[in-house]
C-alpha cells in the first residue's frame, strides 16, 4: 500500500512539473522580456496602461492591437466593443528602443458593466514575436 501511495504521488509531481514548464516555454521570447497591463476605470470611461520590455535595444516595440471587451451584469460572455491598432494609434508602438509604455482609452464604458483589454503585445529586430495578454476586468463606474 505504501509503495502504490508513493507511486501514485510520484506520478502526480511529474505531471505538475511538466505542466509548470510547458506553460513557462509558452510565454517565452527570444525578443520580449516582460510585459503586463492593467486597466483603470472613470466615469464612463476605461484606461488600459501597458509596458513592454524587449530583450535588447528593439526596432520596433509596443503593441500591435487592443481589443476592449465589455462583460453585462450577469452575464458570463466578454464582447468586443472597440478595437485600437499600431496603425491607428501610433502611440502603441516605440521604434530603437528597449522599453515602452503607452495608454489608451475607451470612453463609451457602461455603468455596472465590466471591462477588459487583450493586448498584442509585439517585438521585432531582425525577427519578432507576439505575446497575447489579458488583463484583469474592472467594472465601470
């Protein structure tokens, strides 16, 4: 009995740290160090502040696109409701550098609703990665 408890604990902890680094290998980047966002809210309104730290002095560093979601009370579905692109809002993106923090916002926020971003965040220099980031939901005053 105490060899198949030890067996059965075994097996459990490889399968944990096996999950453990296939999650870490999915988030790494040869070009993007780190990056997080987080949203603020107002009246009416929403801010999503974000920052990215490239592995190097970067080409190009930012974020590509933000999706905006919305959440109705009660409900369990996210929607988008606006979308803002690098090619739109050209304060998404930092060109020669290593580091770049930019926000945005959107002003159409329901009270009572929640909110969230998806962001994409981008590096390039030579190559370039994407890494999809979802920040934590705030509701809307």
């Amino acid at each position: 009995m105490k060899k198949k408890i030890a067996l059965i604990s075994l097996i459990l902890i490889l399968v944990f740290s096996l999950t453990t680094v296939a999650n870490a290998a999915m988030y790494s980047s040869a070009y993007i160090s780190d990056c997080a966002a987080q949203m603020a809210r107002s009246s009416g309104r929403v801010t999503v502040t974000f920052d990215i730290k490239g592995k190097d002095t970067m080409d190009v560093v930012g974020a590509q696109t933000i999706i905006f979601q919305e959440k109705a009370p009660g409900s369990t579905q996210w929607t988008a409701v606006a979308t803002m692109t690098s090619d739109d809002y050209p304060s998404m993106l930092s060109y020669n550098t290593r580091h770049h923090i930019s926000t945005l916002s959107y002003s159409s926020a329901k009270s009572g609703y929640s909110y969230r971003a998806k962001i994409y965040f981008y590096a390039e220099k030579g190559g370039c990665d994407t890494i999809e980031f979802i920040t934590d939901a705030v509701k809307a005053k």
